[in-house]
C-alpha cells in the first residue's frame, strides 16, 4: 500500500498535478495532503482519498494559470542577480554585465579593465574561527569593496571568497591604481601561526583593439591573480606585468611595532 | 669635476605629501651654488610638479623625448636656480605606468645626457611601483625622504624593504624634512634606521634634516627656491649640509 502510494504520488507530481504540501522533512510523517487534480476516474479519487485529507477537482485553466504561475516563479528566480549573503551581483549578472562592457569598449574605444580578488588564507580563518565568523569577514570585505569604488564599478562574488569587479570606462593604470587602494583598505586579520588575511588582486584591460572574448579576459585576469597568490600573496599584479613575481614581504606587524615603537610612547 | 664622476641620486619617499619634490629642488639649487652642474628630472610621470614648483610652464617634457623621439637635450629646461631641469608630464597615463620595457628605454635616452653633470637628481613618485623601483636602480644612491608621521615611516621602510629584497640594495641615504629640532630628526631617523638593522641587517646612512619652517609652504605657493631667496635661512643651512653629507658618502 505505501508502495502504490508513493508511486502514484511520483507520478502526479511528474505531471505537476500535486502542489501540496508533503512535509519536506521526510523523517516525519504526513498529517495532511492536498490533492488538486482534474479529471479523476472514480477509482482515483478514491484511492487519493484514502492517503489525503481533500481530494480537490478543478478545471483545466486554474491548474494551467498555476503551472504558469511556477513558469514564473522559475524565471523570476533566475532573474535574481545578487548574491544572497553579501548583496553584491552574482556571477550570473557577471557574465552578462561583462558582456556589455565589452561591447561598450569596442563601440566607443574607451578600455575597461577587470579586478579579480582573492583573499588570502581565508579557508584558515573559516577551519579555525568557524563559517559564521568567515560569512562575516566576506560580508564585511565584500561592503569595503563596494564603498571603496566608484557607483559605476560592478562588484560581484564571484566564488566563495573571490570577488570580480568589472571597471567601465577605465584602464589598466586607474586600474592597477584603484586596486592597490583596495588591497589597502581590505583590513589585515591576524589569524594563527603568523597567517594573515589580506587580499591578493589580478587586473587586466580589455582594449578596443583586443580580440579576446570574455572567457579569456576572465582568464588573463585569473592569470594576473594566480601570480600575485604566488608572489607573496597581499598583492596586486596586472596582466602583462614583465618582472618575475618576487617575494615581497610588505611591512609586516613587528616590523610595525619596531618602526613605532619610540612614537607610541611619546 | 671629470664627466664620468657623474653622481646619480634618487629622491622617493615611499609616502607621498612628505616633500619629495621640495627636497629635491632645494638639494639641487643648494649644489648649483656650489657651482657644481646638478640636473633634476622629474620621474613622477603620473603627478609631475616639479615645473610648477619652479613656475615653469615647459614646452617639452619626458612624455616628448619618450614617445615623440625629442632628443633629449631640448627637453632641458635651465632653470632661474641655477640647475637644468628635465620635467614631467602630468595625466600621461603611458608614461605613469609603463611596463618594464618603456621603462628600459627611458633610462637608456636619459642616461647620455648625465654625463654632462656632476650631480644628477632623480625625483621619483610616490609608492613603490615599477617606475619607482626602477629609478632607485638607476641610481648610485638612494636618498630617502621621511618626516616624523607614522605612516611616512611604513612607507620608507616599505620602499627600502622592497629595494633591499628585489635589487639587494643596502645602502640609502634618509633626509628627514619638517623636523621640530635635530635631536627629533635624528630620534625619528634613528628609529628606521635600527628596524632596518633588525630585521634586514643593515642600517642607513643619515644626510641631515630639514627644520620645520612656515617659509617652507609660502615659498612653494610664490614657486620661489627658498634656499636662494634666503640662503641664511635655517632651511638653506640644512640644505647645504646635506649636500656635504651626499659628497661625503658620494665619495665613498
């Protein structure tokens, strides 16, 4: 008997006939189901009525305006752009809004450029002080990013701790230059054993003469950011920079202290 | 002096705001009293401001002898303090973040004309970006510029840090500007000199200060060289003991 239930259930909800209303926790049993179905046969009613509460019959146009109603439902979330634990776009919008820049760029000639943002170190701060702690370290950057830039500059997530900002109308130097203020106001954390979270940042440039599609902007700055992760972290490298990435400490916290020491106690 | 004694000298802070610029004109007027022939160029290509210090509106800049193939002498601007002056340009965005090769190439249409001098400035910009470093690099030695704020200090150690690791530079000169008195000058100085010591394993070589003086601001705002319009002011004083300090250790 639970067995034809359950199969007649899978089938009705195959065909979208049942909206109600299982308890979505499967562990506990169901008080109550709705059935909302047109054109029963008798011994289906009967059945139905046997394992729910209501067996409803409606017409055809209710059952379409819901299915539509779901059709709906469905576009309207894919239509949704932000990301739902920081408010910044979401890759999605990403993908689309890149697009238009682009095309923007080779209309008008003016270059935008691309910042991905990493953070460092940030999977050590989430294993040691928890994911709560971690969600609010990445809702606390991801409104640093967004305050420290232009209304015009587009922020998303773009991954757990990787954010993309995609920078009309601006080129590799404003860049390069906006993304060192970032890397700056991004607050270092001191985590464990001399770990530091901070941000790593790759730019690149989209010129109007580029032949590159998005996939490989995205890539060119991935690249940029994988060197700058490997050259020490805390960094901003840009697409085309010619040195070898070099270790560079930037002052560290002792070297702080050392420096300011005589001035504190002054 | 022989043309190849020709002594090159970065000025960076690291900081900006701290007095690069002024630094760099005073020491540079200071030598020309000397009668030494100095040239100061303004490597800050993406804020240039050493013409405007000097209230000169110049026809040809760096921008011109870099991409328009000027050749380098008529891009020299003698000036009414007595030295040549290669000036910048402001908002060229090329020049303010060239990639390492235009950058090579800079300093190989520079370099020439130095040996013309005896004393050759380059006035860097701020940070420590490429153009920055590169310009340290060209240089026999770097000088320094703090002043008694927290962050000027970061900053200078930040830069010297990044010179000493990348290029193995061990040795800069440090000036510090707007100093109270010379017992602070030196206390500050001291203090970055020993945090290099402790934790690059070098200390740093102290040129002198330059006191704080209200003169300082209103010369600049009237684009006037103080040291020239008051030689006997204490700024000028300290301008031409750092001169002797550089010819000291230039010597060395």
């Amino acid at each position: 008997m639970v067995r034809r239930k359950s199969s007649l259930l899978d089938v009705l909800q195959k065909q979208h006939a049942v909206f109600a209303l299982r308890d979505q926790d499967k562990k506990r049993r169901t008080d109550v189901l709705i059935v909302v179905l047109d054109g029963l046969s008798e011994s289906e009613r009967e059945v139905l009525l046997g394992m729910s509460a209501v067996v409803m019959e409606i017409h055809d146009d209710l059952i379409e305006k819901i299915a539509e109603l779901k059709k709906e439902n469905r576009q309207l979330r894919s239509l949704t752009l932000t990301d739902g634990l920081t408010g910044l776009y979401n890759t999605r919008f990403f993908v689309m809004q890149l697009e238009i820049e682009m095309a923007r760029t080779k209309r008008t000639g003016q270059p935008s450029s691309l910042l991905m943002l990493d953070l460092d170190n940030f999977k050590f701060l989430n294993d040691t002080l928890g994911h709560v702690q971690g969600n609010r370290y990445l809702v606390k950057v991801a409104h640093i990013i967004r305050d420290s830039l232009r209304p015009t500059d587009i922020v998303c997530r773009y991954g757990g701790d990787e954010f993309a900002v995609i920078m009309p109308a601006t080129d590799l130097y404003d860049a390069v230059r906006t993304a060192n203020r970032l890397r700056e106001a991004i607050p270092a954390v001191h985590l464990k054993n001399g770990l530091y979270m901070s941000a790593s940042i790759g730019v690149a440039e989209y010129a109007a003469s580029s032949s590159a599609g998005p996939e490989e902007f995205v890539h060119i700055s991935d690249m940029a950011l994988y060197k700058a992760k490997k050259g020490g972290k805390n960094k901003v490298f840009y697409q085309g920079q010619t040195e070898k990435p070099v270790h560079i400490d930037y002052v560290t916290p002792e070297e702080k202290d050392s420096l300011w020491e005589a001035k504190e106690k002054e | 002096m022989d043309s190849n004694k020709t002594r090159v000298a970065s000025v960076s802070s690291g900081k900006g705001g701290v007095g690069k610029t002024f630094v760099t004109i005073s020491l540079a007027a200071s030598f020309a009293r000397k009668g030494e022939r100095v040239l100061a160029v303004d490597c800050d290509l993406g804020l240039a401001n050493m013409d405007i210090m000097l209230g000169i509106n110049p026809k040809n800049t760096l921008k011109d002898i870099v991409f328009g193939a000027l050749p380098v002498k008529e891009a020299i601007v003698h000036t009414k303090a007595g030295f040549d002056l290669i000036p910048g340009s402001s908002g060229i965005k090329e020049l303010a973040h060239p990639m390492y090769e235009k950058i090579q190439d800079i300093k190989a249409v520079l370099e020439p004309v130095f040996f013309d001098y005896d004393h050759v400035l380059l006035d860097t910009g701020a940070g420590i970006s490429e153009m920055v470093l590169q310009f340290n690099l060209m240089a026999d030695l770097s000088i320094v510029v703090i002043n008694r704020e927290l962050t000027s200090l970061t900053d200078a150690y930040a830069l010297i840090k990044v010179m000493y690791q990348v290029f193995g530079r061990e040795f800069f000169g440090v000036v510090v500007n707007s100093a109270s008195d010379p017992r602070d000058a030196q206390k500050i100085f001291n203090q970055l000199s020993a945090t290099c010591k402790k934790f690059l394993g070098f200390s740093l070589t102290y040129l002198g200060h330059i006191t704080r003086d209200e003169a300082v601001p209103r010369s600049i705002l009237s684009r006037e060289v103080l040291v020239l319009r008051e030689p006997e002011s204490a700024v000028a004083l300290n301008c031409t003991s750092i001169v002797d300090a550089l010819n000291v250790c230039e010597i060395q």
